[in-house]
C-alpha cells in the first residue's frame, strides 16, 4: 500500500480506501486475516492509531470483525459491493442538496460547513445514546458489541426478568431504545406497553468467522456445544444447518466442571458462548480448539437500528 503524503488527505482516510479497494477487487476475500495494526503501521510508515483508526472504522461499517488474540478478518465481501452501490446514491443526494443550497444563495464552502456541524451534532447524540437488548437466554448477555458507533451504549436484558419483575421493566425507563429478536418483538412491545420507549425487532445472525472457523474443523469427533440454556443450543443448532454445516455435535447443558472435563476428552473441539470460556478453559484439553460463538444483528437490521437512532435523536438538535 502506498500513501499520498502530499494530498492534505488524512492517513486513516486513505488507508480505509485501499482496504476497501483490495477487497473489491477480490485480493482480499471473505475471512482473510489483515495485517496486525503494528506490521501495517511499520510497513507504510504511519503511526498505529492511524491504522488503528482506519480499522475500527472499517469494523464498525460491517467490513472487518476483529477477535481478542486472534486478530482482524474481512468480515463481508458482499457487503461492502453493496455499500459501493450506496455510496453512490447518497453522493447523488449531496449533489442535489448542494444544488439547492447554491440556489438559495450559499457557497459550496458554506454547504461543507453546514454538513460538517450538522454530522457532528449528530455524532455528539448518538454518543450519549442507550440501546437495551432484550434476549431469550442468558448466554447472549455477554454479546453486547455490534459497533452501533463510538460511544453508544447496548444494555442487555434477560427477557424472562421482564416477564417475572415489574421493577425489571421500569429499568429501561431510561433508555433511547429497546431493541429485540423478531420471534420475541409481540411479547416485549406488551410488556413494556407502559412505556413510551421505541421498540425496534432485529434478525440476529452468527458472526461470519466464527461460521468460518467451524468451517475449517477437520472433523473426526463430536464437536462440543457448551451452554447454559436449551433455547442457545437450538439457535447454535439451526445456524449451523442455515451454514450448511452438520457437525456431530455433543450438547453440554451447565454441565458440573468434572463432567466437563470428561466429556471434553471425548470431543475433537469445542464451540461455547462467550461468558463461558473462562470456565472452559480451565479445563480444556491441550490444543483442543476452542471457538465462541457469538450472534449480531444482520446487515439490514443494523443499518435499520441505526437510522432509527438518528430519527430519536434528530428532533432535539
């Protein structure tokens, strides 16, 4: 990759564009690991918080994920082919509101400046924004990371406390948001019929490396499924299937750490909700893979979520 030091354009910028560019043009393709951010820094000669910049941004458009410990991957090829098509439309709206700004009088500097204090404004509320996540099982309670933007709180919420407790339920007096799967969107928009808080019905999938990495499993043995509740079993279950992915799988409900350990002996590698991997690896087998899986809102929904944050908020700026 090569920088232009003389454009006046920032580093971040640039280096996003040619992360999108080779994607686009299939060097880089679904699941293919970057660079870590130190390497990329030394090898173009920029500091790392510009690559570190250029990643987070790039990770909470939808385009890269990143693991703790294993690094960061092309997330979606067919995502951003489809924000390139976006893009286009929306500059095509620029254009349209800068003709009609022109024609009211101002300049295109005075355009610029409008957008730019205008998008800050909205990225100033958006920062100080609260999402509650209701779910159906105690494992997606540790899922809370969907890069809604800097600064947006998700709050998860356990669907059968809002069912069992009232008081549950006047705790998300306070949010902008409530946010649930579309299987639950009935029953939580009665529950919280009290409340004057919107509530958005979103379509939940598993994280496309973590699809990957099951993928790439040479499989001679169970592969271990380890939770806390029947319903993420299922889920973990259906996914799988919608991946074209059949693994033999060995279900282990709550299982006692003795048990565990036994049963993990048995198993060629081991698939797990987050909130449990530090009870797992207390006992996992040497070099036994060790996957979580982890479930965000599809493409669509995300974007849906988002834009409906931006409604919320766009009346009190």
């Amino acid at each position: 990759m090569d920088l232009d030091r003389k454009s006046g354009i920032p580093f971040y910028i640039q280096l996003k564009e040619q992360i999108r560019r080779r994607i686009t043009q299939g060097i880089w393709t679904a699941g293919t690991k970057l660079p870590t951010e130190r390497d990329l820094s030394e090898s173009i000669a920029v500091s790392r918080n510009t690559v570190s910049q250029a990643y987070k941004e790039l990770e909470s458009e939808g385009i890269l994920s990143s693991a703790r410990g294993r690094g960061t991957f092309v997330a979606d090829t067919l995502l951003i082919m489809q924000q390139e098509g976006r893009k286009e439309k929306v500059l095509r709206i620029v254009d349209v509101a800068m003709e009609e700004a022109v024609g009211l009088g101002f300049s295109i500097d005075d355009f610029v400046s409008f957008v730019h204090v205008r998008g800050m404004e909205k990225k100033d509320l958006l920062s100080r924004m609260k999402v509650a996540f209701i779910v159906s099982n105690p494992e997606q309670l540790s899922d809370s990371n969907w890069n809604l933007g800097l600064g947006v709180t998700l709050l998860p919420f356990l669907l059968s406390e809002l069912q069992e407790s009232p008081r549950a339920q006047e705790r998300l007096a306070g949010v902008d948001m409530a946010v649930t799967g579309a299987a639950h969107l009935a029953e939580v928009k009665t529950l919280l019929a009290k409340l004057s808080t919107p509530i958005l019905g979103i379509s939940l999938q598993p994280k496309l490396e973590t699809i990957v990495r099951i993928a790439k499993l040479t499989m001679g043995r169970d592969l271990a499924l380890v939770c806390e509740s029947q319903q993420f079993a299922e889920k973990v279950i259906v996914a799988l299937k919608q991946a074209g992915l059949h693994p033999a799988i060995k279900t282990l409900i709550q299982p006692s750490e003795d048990n565990l350990r036994e049963e993990l002996l048995k198993c060629g590698a081991v698939i797990l909700a987050p909130k449990l991997r530090l009870r797992v690896e207390k006992v996992l087998p040497q070099n036994m893979e060790c996957i979580e899986f982890q479930f965000e809102p599809d493409a669509g929904s995300l974007n849906l979520l988002r834009g409906a944050l931006l409604e919320i908020k766009g009346g009190k700026i």
